[in-house]
C-alpha cells in the first residue's frame, strides 16, 4: 500500500492511498483511494468498482509479447526499426515533474480534459514512487507515460502524446513500443503485476481495446472517497467553480 499527503492546511488533510489491502490507515480529512483490492464501506462519500487490465510479469519475455495483438507486435518492430528510443526516469527530480506537468498540460489544454496539479505530482516524486518513462525520435519526445507503483505493482496513471509531434503513424508504433519497453523494465525489476490503470469499454472503447490488446488479464478494483458529508460537499462544489 502506498500513502501520500497532497494538501495539510490548519485543520484539512488531502490523504491519496493506492492499492489499499484492509491495512491499517490513519486518515486525513479528504481520503481519495485508488487501486483498492477491497472497500473499507465506512463513510464513503464516493464510491465504484471498476475493472482494471493487469499483465503478469512473472511469466517469460516470449509469454509476454505472444499474447500481444500481432497487430501491435508488428507496429513495435516498426518502431524499433525506426530507431525509437527509451527513456525511463526511475528517480524523478523536481525539474523533471516541473517539465512533465508542462508537457502533460499542454496535452490536455488541446484535449479539453483537467490539467495537472503541482503539488500532488510533487508530493508523489517526495515518496519515491513515481516513475516517467517516454519514447523518443532523435531528440523529440513522442509519448510519456507516468507510473505509481508500490511492492510488486506498478500502476498507470497518466499516458500522454506530446502535441508538437504530428506523424500520428509514428505516434501510434511509439506508444505501443513504450508499453512494451515499460513490460520488459519492470519485469527485469521484479514487479509482478503492470496495471493498465483502469478499462471502460463503454466508456472509453478506444482505450480500453488498445488496453486489452497487450493481453492482461481483466480484474476488478476500487475507487473511493472517505470524509465527512460536510466536506465531500465543499469539494465538490469548489471544483466546480474551478471547472466554469
């Protein structure tokens, strides 16, 4: 289980807990969770069960990549004859979240989706447990993908294009090279589990499919909020006039 604190004002708490297990937790104000395997059912302002797409690492390097989509097999080949580079930041510093939140935000300015928040990325590199990885021709940088992990997970929280790169055939082999670079990483560190971060196929049928076509296995988590209704109802309305 991973705990992290993105806001401590006077007498407010903003808790993020990932991957929670029934362990034993001392709480803030605002407890967001994410990744749970199990639903404390107490107090919760928010809550959904949600499926997830996890490959399992501790099987072979061949295992792995025969149950990738041929389609996506070929499209990594294309990208490695191209000479797309690998990039990965194990040990994020400050200059390097103060650049991911520039690139992040600016990708998601053009998408209409929300931006990035300084403090909780850089509450998250003070922990220890946030990796960037990003695919590269020459210099350019083409896609990142930002990761939380903890022991023997590690999770996808954000994956991006950057928006000055426009080839989107190149963009496409990119991605999929880094989510196979990023397999291939992780397994050579003795993770056992890559999480795709959540798919929705009826939501995001798009994204979900590209998800399923590395050939995780599909599992269900939680996500939740716990706090007073006082609170889960002033949130609630401040972000909604962050949003107008």
């Amino acid at each position: 289980m991973l705990l992290f604190t993105t806001h401590n004002f006077f007498l407010f708490t903003r808790k993020e807990i990932w991957f929670y297990d029934g362990e034993p937790i001392k709480e803030g104000t605002y407890n967001v969770y994410t990744a749970a395997k199990k639903n404390s059912g107490e107090n919760n302002r928010f809550q959904e069960k949600y499926k997830t797409s996890i490959v399992y690492l501790t099987k072979p390097e061949e295992d792995l990549f025969k149950v990738i989509h041929a389609t996506y097999r070929y499209d990594i080949r294309s990208a490695e004859k191209k000479n797309i580079s690998y990039k990965a930041i194990l040990h994020p510093k400050k200059e390097d979240c103060i650049e991911l939140l520039k690139s992040y935000n600016k990708f998601a300015r053009s998408k209409n989706m929300s931006v990035m928040n300084l403090r909780r990325i850089s509450a998250l590199q003070n922990t220890g447990n946030l990796y960037i990885t990003k695919a590269l021709l020459g210099e350019t940088e083409v896609s990142t993908h930002v990761y939380i992990f903890d022991k023997g997970i590690t999770s996808l929280a954000s994956s991006f294009h950057h928006v000055d790169f426009t080839d989107d055939k190149i963009r496409s082999e990119a991605n999929k090279f880094l989510h196979w670079k990023d397999i291939l990483l992780f397994k050579s560190m003795g993770f056992e589990q890559y999480d795709f971060g959540g798919v929705n196929e009826k939501k995001h049928p798009g994204i979900s499919k590209f998800k399923l076509n590395f050939g995780g296995e599909i599992v269900e988590n939680y996500r939740f909020i716990k706090t007073s209704a006082f609170i889960f109802t002033l949130i609630a309305i401040f972000k909604k006039i962050r949003k107008n």
